[in-house]
C-alpha cells in the first residue's frame, strides 16, 4: 500500500490525518508543498484542488480530513 499525503506546515486537518495513520500504524510519505511548486503542481494535478491536505492512497484521491473516507481506503475499522 502507497500512501502520500500533500500538506502545509500550517494545516491542522493534515496533522490530524498524519496522526490518524501514526495511530493506524500506517507508513506515509508527506509531501510539503510550501515552496515546491513542483509538488503543489503534482498535488492540483491529481485532485484538482490547492487546498490541503490532499491524500493518495494506492491512486485513490480524498481532499481534506475525511476520516471515514479515509478509513475506508486504508480498509480499517473505525
């Protein structure tokens, strides 16, 4: 299973999904899009959106903190 997750050092519904996956004992990489246009122009390309956080997993795209959502591609209970 891949898990990235695009963020802000400022945003706080990326620190609660990377606390969800720490909790969930699920590895991510985190890609900081503050001054790497290069990664914010990866994340609008794949969401379509500039907010964050902005997740893949395994190539499925959730916008923001939607923890069932979330769940639901990790395929964990809640």
């Amino acid at each position: 299973m891949t898990v990235k997750i695009y963020t802000t050092s400022t945003c706080p519904y990326c620190r609660m999904a990377k606390d969800l996956f720490k909790k969930k004992s699920i590895s991510y990489e985190e890609i900081n899009v503050e001054g790497n246009p290069a990664a914010a122009n990866e994340m609008v390309r794949k969401s379509g959106q500039m907010g964050v956080p902005v997740i893949d997993i395994n190539g499925k795209i959730i916008v923001g903190f939607n923890r069932s959502e979330i769940e639901a591609a990790l395929r964990l209970r809640a």
